[in-house]
C-alpha cells in the first residue's frame, strides 16, 4: 500500500509541471508529517489539477515573501481560502 506521500508524488511526477516545479514541490511535502498528507492525498486524487493549483500558490507565496508585499500575500491567502472553501462545496 502506498503512503500519502507516494501517492502525492506520483501525481506530482505525472503532471506537467517542470522539474524544478515538481522539486519544489516533493521539497515541501517531504517535510510533512504522513497523517497531514492524508487530506492533500484525497484531494489530489479526485482532481489531479489540482498539482498545477498547488506549484503556483507555492511560487506566489515566494515571491510575495521575496519582495516583502504584505498586501500580495493577503491576495494570495485571500485566494487560497476562496479555493479551499470551494472544494468543501
């Protein structure tokens, strides 16, 4: 049976993401505690889409930190919840 990581990674190495996007992101979720990987597994699963969604916040969220733009960061973030809430939906 496969971990809530494998199954992550597997979606990750199938996308169409860059190596270095597809690094950035395994970086992070390697870092993550199995039992948090669960829910992020599932939702993966159900919509592999999702994978681009994630790399993309990951690089917002980057560049957002980089330039020190706190009202780029609330964007981000205020983007983020609108997604997650949709997906409760």
């Amino acid at each position: 049976m496969k971990t809530n990581f494998e199954k992550i990674k597997s979606f990750i190495d199938s996308s169409h993401l860059s190596e270095n996007d597809k690094k950035d992101l395994l970086d992070i979720f390697g870092k993550a505690d199995e039992t948090d990987l669960v829910e992020i597994a599932d939702l993966i699963e159900n919509d592999p889409s999702l994978v681009s969604s994630l790399s993309d916040n990951l690089k917002a969220k980057r560049i957002a930190l980089g330039a020190k733009n706190g009202d780029l960061w609330s964007k981000i973030l205020a983007e983020e919840k609108s997604q997650l809430e949709g997906l409760e939906n």
